[in-house]
C-alpha cells in the first residue's frame, strides 16, 4: 500500500485498464500515414507502423480483416486506415486495430527516394561495376561496432577466410549524424589507399598491413526511415567516385538503397556480402586433399611404371664385352654387305656404260644427218612430180572450163551475126515497142558496136 492506503495495481491491471480507457474514449477512428516495417508472419496477420514527420503509430490488421482488403500493401504508400486505438497487454503496445484500409497516394519518403534516384541515375552515379578483388587482402568495413551487421561480417569471414585483413572504420549508420560519418570513413579509406599506392614496397615499414584493396559498407535491416542515411545524395557521390571498389549491403534483400545502387556491387545481406567476398576455406581444403589423393595416385602409378621399365632396362643389360662382341659382328656384317653393294653397283654401271654406247653408235649424228639428208632430196623429188601432175590436171580442168564459158557466152552468139540493142540508159531493148521513131540506139556486133537511130516501127 502506499501512503494513502491504496494497494498498488499489477501490470497487467494497469494495462487492462489503459486499454478499456482509450477502447472507450476514441471508438473507431480514421487515421492517415506512410506505411513503415511492414511484416507478414506466417500467421496470415500484417503488422505495420503508420508514420508521418513526427511521430509513428504501430497498427496490428489481423488476417480474418487483412483478407478481405483489396488494397495493396507495401513500405512508402500512404494509406487511410480505419480501426479502434488499443493495448496490447502482453507487452503494453500502445497499437491501432485496423479493420480497413484504403490508399492515399504515394508517400513522402518513397517520393523523395525516387526523384533523387532519377536524378542520380540520369548523372551515371549508378554506372559503377568494378570487380572486387577475390579475395581482398585487406578489407575496409565501415559499419556500425555495436550492431548485428559486424558480428555476422567477421564471424562469416572468420569461418570461411581467416587470412583476410579487416579494419573496422566504426561509424553511426542511422539518422542524421550517419552520412557525414559514412562520408568521413569512406574518404579516409581512400586517402591510406592512396598514401600506400604512392609508397614503394621497399620503404614500407616491416610488419606494415596489405593497404587496402576493397571496402564493405553494410549495417542490418531496418525501416525506410532506418535506412534512409543510406539514400543521401553526399554519400551516394562518395561511393561514386571512390578510388577503391566498394561492396553494399544494406537492410535484407527487399530492401535496396541509393548507396547500393552506387556501389560496384551490392550483396542482399551482411552475411552475404561476407561470403561473396572471400571463398571458404573448407571447400578449399577439401579441394586441396582431393588433388593430393589425385597426385599421390599420380605420383605412384608413375612410379610403379618408372620401376617396371628400370626392371625391364636391368634385363636387357649386358656386360660390356659381349655387346662389344656383337657391335664387331654387327659391323662385320655391314662390311660385307657395303663390299657386295659396291661390287652390285659397279657391275650395274658398266651394264649401263655399254647400253648408253651400243644406242650412241646407233644414233650417231653424222650418220642421221645423212639418212636426212636423203630422206629430203627423196621428199623434193617427189614434191616436184606431184606439183608437175597437180599443175597439168588444173590446166586441162581450166581448159574445159573456157570452152564451156565460151558456148553460154553472149559474145559467142554475137559473133555469129547477131547484136544487142541498148537505149540510152543502158537498158538492152527486146521488143519494137519499147522504141520510138527517132530514138537513138546502141547495137553491140560481135565485134565493136554502132549507133543508129529508130526510123519507124514495122509491124512483123
């Protein structure tokens, strides 16, 4: 009891009674805001928050309700829901029964979000698509050091590739104060990449760290709001124009922000990012022992072959003496048969020294130029006989040919007393009509030719 007597109430007295109140108080309500966190359990149920610039309401829309809408459901749309304000006892969330929902246009931040994105996009500060070194040998992780994201990144990166070098850059990956800070370690990152570039391996301090190849900004899931440093304008340019190539991985795999799609490549999770980044070494290992089983069966089939073939080698050794034996009958042999070659060849020779001159005594040129020569004066004399026949049967054929010509000439008829009679035209005249009187014709005689002139036509 307290002072005045009153025993004090229970929680879940106070909490009843809170929710009695405000069930009592408000009724059913119409309330309008940007949807935020939305979850689907396997329950069927959907749980959300409805927020605007100042304040968020949580909102439970159970399935025998959530059923029946026909209005879709997802994280930046603006809504009108109508339902009771209430008390979830158990946990004394202050919550919102929703009972209908029905849209209310596109909302603020989701607005916002995709007019910068077109504007970043139509700049190229989305074009990057460096590879990643595989693995790195010294990773840049900018991240929180107090949230999920670094255990999972180290513990995966422990696990599969523990030669890798991490350097953690700590730095707030929500609300306001984020961008600066995830500008400054980005910046930072590079400036050490840059110095180490400029410095020769031989000046480098011994024991010095790999300088930094890669860098993995990431942080867990979260809101839109949670996430939203992630979609800043500054940061997104930063990412853009690192020197060295940058992984992110920002929330769970729905979620996909400004700096991921600046990023050279971007992985759904932090776990993800971890094992895309460095292989595992187990499967390396039992890689390595299955080429290890491979070469040492290699290694023994060959020398099993290697011991067969020096067996093989041993047998066929002998002392030196008897393979000196038989190199002198060997070349005993080989004399012989170079003897009998050359005596074969020499025989052959003079075989064909006597051929060559029996046919050079055959054709012996003085001898063919005479049997030429005869065989032209032979041919001449006959050219001369057969041109003397040709000549005579032309002369006698030419003959014949003149006496016919000179039966069907018309100079014969004229020499037997006839003429031709022509016009002045030249036209020969074949009928007393085709005169007149006093025209003048040719008469061709057989021999020379007379004018005369038409004195009258008679009539037969």
């Amino acid at each position: 009891m307290d002072a005045t007597g009153t025993p004090p109430l229970s929680v879940s007295d106070l909490n009843r009674q809170a929710r009695q109140m405000l069930e009592r108080g408000f009724g059913d309500c119409w309330v309008e805001g940007e949807i935020s966190g939305l979850a689907r359990p396997a329950s069927g149920h959907i749980y959300f928050s409805l927020k605007d610039a100042k304040a968020q309401l949580k909102c439970a829309f159970f399935r025998n309700r959530a059923s029946l809408s026909r209005t879709p459901l997802k994280d930046g749309d603006r809504i009108k829901v109508r339902g009771r304000v209430s008390i979830f006892e158990p946990r004394g969330d202050y919550q919102l029964i929703v009972d209908a929902v029905q849209p209310s246009g596109e909302g603020e931040l989701m607005a916002a979000y995709e007019r910068l994105k077109r504007q970043l996009s139509a700049e190229g500060m989305f074009a990057n698509a460096r590879p990643l070194p595989y693995p790195p040998r010294h990773l840049a992780l900018i991240t929180s050091p107090t949230g999920a994201a670094i255990r999972d990144v180290l513990a995966v990166l422990q696990a599969r590739w523990p030669m890798v070098r991490v350097s953690v850059l700590p730095s707030p990956v929500q609300g306001r104060e984020a961008p600066p800070a995830l500008i400054r370690a980005l910046a930072l990152v590079n400036r050490q990449a840059r110095r180490d570039a400029e410095t020769p391996v031989a000046a480098r301090a011994p024991g010095a760290p790999e300088p930094f190849d890669a860098v993995l900004i990431t942080r867990g899931g979260g809101s839109l709001e949670d996430l939203w440093a992630f979609n800043d304008e500054h940061l997104v340019r930063a990412i853009h124009h690192s020197a060295l190539p940058v992984m992110a991985a920002i929330g769970h795999e729905v979620d996909t922000t400004l700096a991921e799609f600046a990023a050279d490549v971007r992985a759904p999770t932090p776990s993800a990012a971890a094992e895309r980044l460095v292989p595992d070494r187990r499967d390396l290992e039992a890689t390595l022992s299955q080429q290890r089983r491979r070469l040492l069966q290699a290694w023994r089939g060959r020398f099993n072959a290697e011991s067969q073939r020096l067996d093989h080698l041993r047998a066929r050794l002998r002392h030196p003496g008897e393979r000196l034996a038989q190199q002198r009958q060997h070349l005993a042999g080989l004399d012989r048969r170079l003897q009998l070659a050359m005596q074969q060849r020499l025989q052959r020779d003079r075989q064909r020294l006597e051929t060559a001159t029996r046919r050079f005594a055959r054709h012996d040129p003085s001898r063919t130029l005479r049997q030429s020569r005869e065989r032209v004066d032979q041919l001449r004399q006959r050219l001369e006989s057969a041109q003397q026949r040709q000549l005579q049967r032309e002369r006698h054929r030419l003959e014949g040919v003149a006496r016919e010509l000179n039966a069907v000439s018309p100079l014969a008829v004229l020499g037997r007393g006839y003429s031709i009679l022509q016009n002045d035209d030249g036209q020969v005249v074949r009928a007393a009509s085709q005169t007149q009187p006093g025209q003048t014709l040719t008469a061709r005689l057989g021999e020379g030719r007379l004018k005369l002139e038409v004195k009258r036509r008679l009539k037969h």
